[in-house]
C-alpha cells in the first residue's frame, strides 16, 4: 500500500488509485461505475491536509478479509482504527 487512497475488495486486495480517483479507477481497473463497486468493496479516502481518513460503502457486512485490510491500512499510515470499520456514503 502506498497511495493511501483506493479500494479494498472483498479478499482484501487493495487496488490503489488517486485522490479522487476513485470513480476513474473503477471504471478503468474494474469495468464499472464507483456506486456499484461500493457494493461489494470498501472506498478509502484520505484527506491529506486534514488527516482524515473515510471508509465508505455501501456493504452492510464486510468480509474478514476487508476488515484484517483496513487494520493493516491503518497500522501503515498511522491512523487509528476506527470505532467502526466504515461509514456510509453522506455520514461523516
């Protein structure tokens, strides 16, 4: 993981893309549109002047294998785990 910003599917692979990135990278990595994607994996979004971190999805129950990401995600940029592992889409 070095772009603190991407995807995290449901095997808990992490598909890096750029701030803003993320619809572009759906669409050209995985052939879909970001609200879709949502679906099934975890959309990590980093704020760097603020340091705030979003996970956000529309999954209602995430994988073990998206939850061990999210702590490994957590763990290499210094941030601490959230209370819950992710926040849906308008809820900050």
């Amino acid at each position: 993981m070095e772009s603190p910003n991407g995807w995290i599917l449901p095997g808990g692979e992490y598909v890096e893309c750029g701030f803003c990135g993320h619809l572009q990278c759906a669409i050209d990595v995985f052939k879909q549109r970001g609200e879709n994607l949502e679906l099934i994996a975890v959309k990590v979004s980093m704020s760097e002047s603020y340091g705030i971190v979003r996970f956000l999805t529309e999954r209602r129950d995430l994988t073990q294998e998206q939850k061990m990401r999210i702590e490994e995600y957590c763990e290499i940029f210094d941030y601490e785990l959230p209370p819950i592992y992710f926040t849906f889409e308008g809820l900050i």
